[in-house]
C-alpha cells in the first residue's frame, strides 16, 4: 500500500509506539487498582474495578459492532 520499507528503522518503530501504547494504556487501566490491592489492601475494591473497567469496555465494543451492523 505504502511501498517497500527501505530499512529496518519502519517496523521497528512501529512496534516501540505500539508497546509505548500498550504500556500507557495498561497504566492507566490498570494503575489505581494496583495502588488498591498493593499498597491499601483492598483487594475486593480492586478487583471490581478491573471487572467494572472490563465491563465498560466490552460494552462500547459491543455498541460499535452494533453500531458497524446495522449501518
């Protein structure tokens, strides 16, 4: 689509801001429910957020398909 990569450099970079990507986005997901159950221990609390965060989640994913679906 692009053309041919010349180098090496193109892929690389590619996949260092995918892993940056994934990184901040498991910081930021993943962050206070850590703080909860290491630091507070408060396990139960942090695991209703991960489950409350995954539900919200697979919620707007279903909404899009729905979204893509019916369009």
């Amino acid at each position: 689509m692009f053309g041919p990569p010349f180098t090496f450099l193109g892929p690389t970079l590619f996949l260092v801001l995918f892993v940056a990507s994934a990184l901040i986005s498991a910081l930021l997901i993943l962050g206070y429910p850590f703080i909860l159950f290491w630091e507070e221990k408060k396990t139960i609390e942090a695991l209703k957020l991960v489950g409350y965060t995954i539900t919200w989640l697979a919620f707007y994913i279903l909404l899009i398909l729905l979204i893509l679906i019916v369009a």
